[in-house]
C-alpha cells in the first residue's frame, strides 16, 4: 500500500490517494483535478471518501466527480453539507460551494462499515462532533481522522452541526480505541501525521490528565 499526501485548497488541507496495486481511492478531494490525476496516475480509481463536508475538504469534489465515474462513500449527513453553502461553511469565504449528486453514485456509510481491498481492510467510523457527518477512515493501521483529531488537538466545534457535548463523547471512545490498537498512525485533515503514542502522551484531549 502507498499514501500520498497532497496539501491544498483555501487553508492547505490534506488530501490523500491511498493505492493498492494498481487500485487507489481518494480521500477529501480537496486539490485539483490535475494533481490528483498525476498522483494516481494509471491505476484504477475505486471510489471517493469524505471524511466531511466543510467546504475545504471537498473544494475540488465537483471536478473529480465529473472526471471519474466512481461512487462517493460519505455519511448521510453529508449529503445535505453538499448541498447547502451555509452548511458546508463556503458561504463565510465568499464562496457559494453547493453540489448535489445522483443517488446511484452515492453510498452511504455505516458506523464500523467494512470494506476490502485486496488484502487490506478499510473500516468507516462515526466520529460526530466537528460536524454531524463527521468519520473516520481505518485501513490496516492508518487512521484518516479529517478535523476531529490533530497531531495536538481536535476540531472545531463552533460550526453547522457542531457540537462539543457529542465531540466529548467522540473523543473519549476514541480514546478507548487509540489504546486498544497501539501501531495506529494518525492522517489528520490539515498539518501533520502522528503516531498514537505520541496523541495520547501529547494532544491534551488524549493525555491522562
């Protein structure tokens, strides 16, 4: 398996293209067409993953939709953070990012929902708080966390469907996870990568306090 990482958009968030073989999907598409092109190059793209919906984290979607015909896996909350400027929080940058799909390209994920690649296991987890369509994205031991956890912090709860009372909730079952699978490497949706160890030793959320 590779990942490559590509940062971009409005406020540099991180777009990856995780392959396999010659298989690859995408996760937030938030840079252009033509870099994501180049990165997955020949391979077969499977489908697009949000980890959701603020607008720069799909900055790019509409395009690489229309490029490749391939499903969106997001949850059901998603849909409407498409669909709404306001909603998906373009509308405070003075964009006006709406976008709307056919039911048949779109899959809606489950808590804990699985998904085989190969021989790798890719595993959707609701993760609500930062927004309500909020997930995370485990294949083997990498773990796609989009805003809801940093290196050395956590999302933003202040937004549409934000809510700190249900990030809480998030953070301490994902703290109980973190613990029970300890060579987990953390891609968050903006700055850098970190290993679990050093998330709960360091991100004040995580640490024993």
């Amino acid at each position: 398996m590779e990942i490559k990482k590509i940062v971009g958009g409005p406020v540099d968030a991180n777009c990856y293209i995780v392959k396999f073989n010659q298989k690859a999907i995408i996760i937030d598409p938030c840079v252009s067409i033509d870099l994501i092109k180049k990165a997955i190059g020949e391979d077969e793209l499977l489908f697009i993953v949000i980890t959701h919906g603020h607008f720069d984290h799909i900055y790019c979607l509409k395009e690489v939709m229309d490029y490749y015909s391939v499903p969106l896996y997001l949850t059901k909350n998603g849909i409407f953070m498409l669909a709404d400027a306001s909603k998906n929080c373009s509308s405070l940058m003075g964009m006006n990012i709406e976008m709307s799909f056919d039911k048949e390209r779109l899959h809606i994920v489950n808590d804990y929902e699985k998904v085989s690649i190969d021989d790798h296991l890719i595993t959707f987890i609701y993760t609500p708080g930062h927004t309500s369509d909020s997930i995370c994205i485990r294949i083997d031991n990498d773990f796609y966390s989009g805003d809801t956890v940093f290196r050395d912090g956590v999302g933003r709860c202040d937004l549409y469907s934000g809510n700190e009372a249900v990030l809480r909730n998030t953070i301490k079952n994902l703290k109980t996870y973190f613990k029970n699978n300890p060579g987990l490497i953390i891609h968050p949706g903006h700055e850098d990568d970190a290993d679990i160890n050093y998330i709960l030793k360091n991100n004040y959320y995580f640490s024993e306090r």
